[in-house]
C-alpha cells in the first residue's frame, strides 16, 4: 500500500530557514512540495521550485496556481540550480536567495509508483530514472559486467554481499534478460539472507543501482556547492538526507566550509598557508533527527538527518570563486 506523502522534518527544516516577507527561497527538491508549501503559508515569500522529474513539474502547476507569483517551479536538476536561477533572480533583482531547501534521496511518490520501478514492494519495469531518459537500471543489470555491478553495490549499497548477488545477476541474465523489479528482487533474494531487523534482502541492491543511475551523490556535491553560490548573505541551508553516503558528504561539505576540521598534529609543521574564508557557519554541530512521534507517524523519517548552516560574506571556493572575487551573490 502507498503512503501519503508527508514532509520530513518540516518543522525543523522551516525554523532553520526562518522565511520572512519578502524573501526568496529555494527548494531544490520540490517533490510534492511540502517544503514549498511550507515557506509559502509561513511568510508572503517567493519560492523557487526546482525538480528533474517531468511528472513533477506536471503536477507542480495547480500548486502555483494557488500561489501565483510566488511559486515557481522549474524543471532541472538542483546540482545546476545556479545555473538555472542565477540569470533570472539577478533579473528580478535579487543578489542572493535567503535559503536553499534540499530533502535527498528518491521521494515517496516515485517509491510509491510502481511504474517507475524504484521499489519492489510492487512489480513493475526495472528503470528508476527521475528523469526518464539515459541508462536505466535495466540497462545497468543486463549490460554492465560482473566486476563493476559488484562494485556499485557494494560502494553505493552498501551491501556486502555484492559480489554473491552481483555474480546472481550475470547468471539470471544469461537465460532471460531482466526486466522487472520482481524478477530481480527474486534473484537477489537467492542469495542474501533477510536481515535480522526485517529489512528485505533486495533493499541494498536497489539503492545502489538508484543511486548509480541517477548519480545521486553527484547531485548532492554539486547542490551543495550551487547553494553556496546562490545564498545572500545570512542565507539559511537545510539539508535533510536519509543514508549515510549522503549524510557523510552533506557533513564534509559544511565542515570544510565552516572551518570546522580536525585540529592537525602538534607535528606537523605550520606552514603559515591558510586556506579559504569559511563561507558558512554551522547553525547546529551535528544533525537534528526526528522525534519519536514524527517516527510513529511517518516509519520513513526514521532515518533522516537535518544539517544547516548559516551564509557568511566569504567569496565563494575554487573552482567557481576566482581571485577572491564572488561569482555569485
């Protein structure tokens, strides 16, 4: 059965960003737009929503016929969002947005379409493009050889058995391609043992070769980066992500960029070379889970994780910021 689509971390992730009349905001993931909705009731605000899904952005229209004006929504992916906002919010005067928005990962809605073949909760075409166009999971299964399907799953699946399930799948393929989630399931399933906290053996699998065909931790470093390039200053990210691969680079980034980095050994030698300005200041050290009661209500916040920080006036980082110059805000 489908779940409603409910915004995790909502009340967090709007006191982060703190929307104002007048501002402008971006939501790199618009989805089904809770975030969006969210900024939008909160303050007489402009949102921006940005979504690389063409059945999003379909459906994205009644939503910005009941804010007209202040809803935008265009089609693309968040890691281009400069690319995509930058041109038109100078047009519309705006140096630097007030807040970026970013919930990672695949939404509820496509996990929830069988047709799109994200999940194997219910058979469907093993594709799991957002975009619907390029390499699918069925061509990664069928056409990829054994070493590097190994190597997807395990690196971005983290499953452990990728070699046992990876040497499966070129088995399986060699007397019928695969096409569906269920056969493939099937087939993973052979060969990983159910977990002992319930969770299926093809969870793994499937994450990996989601991520891969998306290029989903891609996304995430170049989102990051955008949004350091389209934020004011005093412009507010929050970034809710819901594994640790993704976790573990949303951290870095806002580690690296507050300056917030292991002390070095008393020996190794001051070079007296200092790097960058930090260009955000962390609003929280570490990230903000949910509380129990979200978790009851909504079993798939029970992973997630908030991270935000803070704009600072620094010029943006190499590669985009140049001579200590800014290329964005």
């Amino acid at each position: 059965m489908s779940m409603p689509h409910i915004p995790v971390l909502l009340k967090e992730v709007l006191d982060t960003l703190n929307p104002r009349d007048g501002g402008v905001y971006v939501d790199g993931t618009f989805g089904n737009g809770g975030y969006s909705r969210g900024m939008l009731e909160a303050a007489d605000c402009i949102v921006w929503g940005i979504d690389r899904d063409p059945h999003v952005i379909a459906k994205a229209q009644d939503m910005e016929a009941e804010f007209p004006g202040r809803l935008k929504v265009v089609e693309g992916r968040f890691g281009d969002m400069f690319e995509l906002l930058n041109a038109q919010l100078r047009a519309g005067g705006v140096s630097g947005v007030d807040g970026v928005a970013l919930d990672l990962g695949v939404s509820s809605m496509q996990l929830d379409q069988s047709e799109r073949g994200f999940s194997f909760m219910q058979d469907g075409p093993l594709d799991m493009r957002m975009e619907q166009k390029g390499l699918s999971a069925e061509d990664a299964v069928n056409d990829l050889d054994e070493t590097e399907l190994a190597d997807i799953i395990y690196q971005f699946g983290e499953e452990r058995h990728s070699r046992r399930v990876a040497r499966a799948i070129v088995k399986a393929r060699t007397e019928a391609r695969i096409t569906r989630t269920g056969q493939l399931a099937e087939i993973v399933s052979g060969v990983v043992k159910k977990s002992k906290d319930g969770i299926h053996p093809a969870t793994r699998t499937f994450q990996g070769l989601r991520i891969y065909v998306n290029d989903e931790l891609g996304e995430v470093d170049r989102g990051l980066a955008g949004a350091e390039r389209l934020l004011g200053v005093g412009g507010r990210l929050a970034v809710v992500s819901f594994h640790s691969l993704e976790d573990k680079r949303v951290k870095a980034f806002l580690n690296e960029r507050s300056g917030n980095l292991p002390n070095p050994s008393r020996h190794v030698p001051d070079t007296g070379v200092k790097g960058p300005v930090p260009t955000f200041k962390l609003l929280k050290k570490g990230a903000v889970k949910p509380g129990k009661e979200e978790c009851k209500a909504n079993p798939r916040a029970r992973s997630s994780r908030l991270r935000m920080a803070e704009r600072t006036n620094a010029p943006v980082w190499p590669p985009y910021g140049q001579d200590g110059e800014r290329s964005a805000a």
